[in-house]
C-alpha cells in the first residue's frame, strides 16, 4: 500500500541551526512528493515538488529511490520557519499526507 | 484573493445533530477533497471527486458523504454528528492531473467540535 511515513512528530532546533525533516515514502511506481508548510494561524500551502527541483524559503528536497526517502532540509534555521510541515504523496489525483511533523526554531 | 472558502471557520455541534460544511472554490478545477486534520495522525481523506455529481471514498469514509451538485461547490455531511467526528476539516482543490504544477489550494479549515 502506498504510504508516507514522517518518524519524527516534533523537531526543535535553535536558530541558525541545519534542519533536516524527515520523509520516507512506499510507492510501485515513479513517486511523484511535495512538502508542505502551515504557518500559525494560516492555511496549508505548498512549499516545493521534488520534480521542480527548486528551492523555496532556502529549503531542498531530494528524491532518493534507493532509501524512498524524500527528506526536507535547511543549512540555517530561521524563527520564521517555526510551522507543521506536512510530506505528501500522489497517487493518481489524490495526496497522501504523512503525519506531520511540527518544526520549532528557537532564537 | 481567497481562491477556496470553507463557510465556517468554527462550528460546535450536538451528537446526532445532521452537520454541513461548505466548500467554494472560484479557480474552476476540476477535483475537490475533503481531509481531516487530527495531531499526529497527519491528514486522511474522507471523500473526492474529479467532476460535478461524481464522488469517490477516501481512507475514512465512514459516518460522511458529500455532494457535488456544481463543479464550484463541494459539501461535507455528517449525518449525525458524533464525539469522535471532533476534528478540524479541510477542503482543498487542484486542476486536472498534468505532471510538473500538479498540487492543490486548500482552505482554511472548519474546526468542529461535537458536544
């Protein structure tokens, strides 16, 4: 069964720290990931897709089939990236969401 | 520029009371879903659907349907509402199912207690 699996619930990092949230996926096929951010108060929204390759807010993401793991990384923490970071998965049009994992910078 | 708007942002209802929550979105996709958001359980699917009058089950549809009479309008029922239905309630949508800017808009979520 397709699944999305986020090990860690809480993550808490002092600011300009590295942060790296973790994502492991199960998937037949060619997995298509995102990550996404909600901010305090603010609705969810997308922050990346793995087959943009892009950077957003100086978060990355890199795809590894070997270890199905699509983990989400920052060199140096901010206050302002203090959120609940959701992975996702798609499975045709739908997406598979992992458990979140809340992500606290401390200044 | 809200794109998708969930009617109530909190509701507080009775057991076995009937409950809807509305969701419209104005960008004219084609799919619309329903998830609820429960700590450390992530977002499950309750129900989806690709066009108008069409629906299909998610993960967790028991004690829910939903209705789709127009392509812009997508509305969760709770039939009769119970304690375990507490829960915040996001709706979202996405166009088509095209590779490299496939993702979805949500709202902002209905947060429902059940009393």
């Amino acid at each position: 069964a397709q699944r999305v699996t986020q090990p860690e619930k809480l993550l808490s990092v002092f600011k300009g720290a590295p942060v790296e949230l973790k994502c492991n996926y199960s998937y037949s096929g060619s997995p298509e990931l995102f990550w996404y951010v909600q901010y305090s108060r603010q609705r969810l929204q997308l922050l990346l897709r793995h087959i943009s390759r892009e950077s957003i807010k100086g978060f990355t993401a890199d795809l590894n089939k070997g270890e199905t793991s699509f983990h989400l990384k920052k060199p140096f923490a901010q206050e302002e990236d203090s959120a609940m970071y959701y992975c996702a998965l798609r499975q045709g049009g739908k997406l598979i969401f992992g458990q979140g994992t809340e992500l606290s910078v401390k200044p | 520029d809200v794109k998708v708007t969930q009617s109530s942002r909190y509701l507080v209802k009775r057991t076995g009371e009937k409950v809807f929550l509305e969701c419209v979105q104005d960008m004219d996709h084609e799919n619309m879903f329903w998830y609820r958001q429960d700590p450390g359980l992530g977002l499950r699917l309750i129900y989806f659907s690709y066009d108008v009058k069409m629906k299909e089950k998610g993960d967790i549809p028991e004690g829910y349907s939903v209705s789709r009479e127009k392509k812009e309008r997508f509305s969760l029922i709770l039939e009769s509402a119970s304690t375990n239905q507490t829960s915040m309630y996001l709706c979202a949508s996405s166009s088509g199912t095209g590779l490299g800017n496939y993702g979805y808009t949500f709202g902002s979520g209905t947060r429902l207690t059940v009393v």
